[in-house]
C-alpha cells in the first residue's frame, strides 16, 4: 500500500486534503448560501484527519478564510476576543449576559465545554455578569448546567416553530430566562406562517389587536421566563411590539393556538 502521508515543505501531510474554493457563494464569490453548512464541512474535514487545507484570499474573497478561522481555529480565544470588541464597540466595562451560540451540528463534546470555559472565565475576569446559550439542545442546556450556572437560553421559537419546547420547559423548571428568536418568523423567508396564519388573524380580529400582537402575546403567555426580544427599524412596529405586553389571550385564543 502506498504511504497515507507525505512531506510537503515544513510539514508532513495526509495525501487528501481539501480545496476550500467552494466554500464561498456562486463563481467563488460572496458568502456561502449555507453558513453552517460550509462551516459543518470544514469540522467535518478536520476530524476526518484533514490537516491540508488549500485556501486564498481572493476566494470570496476572503470568505473561505473566515470560514476557516470561525471553524478551526483556536474558539475559546475567539470568544473572549469577540466579547472585548463588544466592551470596546460599546464603551463599557461590563456585558451583563453574553451569548455562546452553536451551530446547527454542534455536539455536547470537549468543544463545547472548551468553549464554556472561556465563557466561566470572562465571567470570573468580571468581563459579563452572566453566561447564556444560544440555538442548543435540551442535552447542552443540562451539560452546561453540570459545569456552571446558565442566565439564559436564546432558541428558535414561535407559533410555527415549536421544536424548542421541552427546552422551555427545563427553563421553567430551573428558572432560567428563555428569549425566543425569530418570535415573529424568520424576516429573511417569504410567506411567514406566523403572520399569514388564519388562527392568528381570527385571534387578532376578535381580540381587537394586530396578527404580531397575538403571536408576542402567545409566547409571554407560554412561561413567565419567556424573555422577547422582536426587531424593527420602525417606530410604528415598536410600539405595536411594546403593546403587546397589554394583550390578554383568553381560553378560546389559547385553544386555538395551541
């Protein structure tokens, strides 16, 4: 059998490697279509015993390489350097809560606990006040809770999307924040379920309020941990999302909403 590996300059490599050309969107250009996918390959590769990676960066140009950073690279020290530029964006000396978020693919694992370490010790270095959890699992918001205190969890979660619920219900339990992404659908997909639904619509109608009233209203009304945190560049959707807090669901909205 011929050799599995070979020197190539410096270093000695395995003889398949990868070609990072096609991590960036069409014609080598832009950002990929799917983030976490490419990033998903790139972890793939490593632990498949990658350790040849072809790159430049006119691919993107530059986007292969951040890809490359944000999936291999040194994470921990990552985090703590994106938790300073925050302070220093900001002008603050001091984040209450501060987010880990995973990928779609990421695993409970030493990768993890690696990250949460970096996470204890900007908390202990007195950097944020509070360590949270971003689109995870109900098995990393209980490996998490095995190695430190968590402030929050920050899931996907509204009327169409209710993956995230057994999540909720171990927040409600331990009484850990729970703040729903996305509480109105997704702003980047077309025909929003949420707002387009007939049960929001009859809600809204016979409640006298708006269909994003009635979908805030559902989730405040789910736990009293549940956190919300709905975007807008517009002054007139602000205040209907503020309002939303005067929004009472009676026993036939709950019904129908369930």
């Amino acid at each position: 059998m011929e050799p599995r590996r070979h020197v190539l300059g410096p270093a000695t490599v395995f003889r398949i490697g990868f070609g990072a050309m096609q991590l960036p969107g069409p014609g080598v250009f832009g950002p990929p279509r799917d983030r976490d996918a490419a990033i998903a390959v790139l972890r793939r590769a490593a632990d498949l015993g990658v350790d040849h990676i072809d790159t430049a960066h006119f691919y993107g140009p530059e986007v292969a390489n951040e890809l490359i950073q944000a999936a291999l690279h040194d994470q921990p020290a990552q985090l703590r350097q994106g938790i300073e530029d925050n302070l220093r964006s900001l002008a603050v000396d001091h984040l209450a809560v501060v987010n880990l978020r995973l990928m779609d693919d990421a695993k409970p694992d030493q990768r993890f606990e690696d990250q949460l370490a970096a996470m204890v010790k900007a908390r202990d270095d007195g950097l944020i006040g509070g360590i949270g959890l971003s689109n995870v699992s109900l098995d990393h918001l209980r490996y998490a809770l095995a190695i430190t205190d968590i402030a929050c969890v920050q899931n996907l979660m509204n009327l169409s999307d209710r993956r995230s619920m057994p999540i909720l219900e171990e927040c409600h339990a331990r009484g850990i924040a729970f703040v729903p992404f996305f509480p109105l659908g997704s702003g980047f997909s077309r025909g929003n379920p949420v707002l387009v639904s007939t049960q929001v619509a009859d809600t809204a109608a016979r409640l006298g309020c708006t269909p994003a009233q009635v979908a805030l209203a559902w989730l405040l009304d789910l736990q009293p941990e549940i956190l919300l945190i709905p975007g807008t560049s517009s002054m007139s959707h602000l205040e209907e999302n503020m309002s939303a807090a005067n929004v009472e669901l009676d026993a036939e909205a709950r019904k129908l909403l369930a």
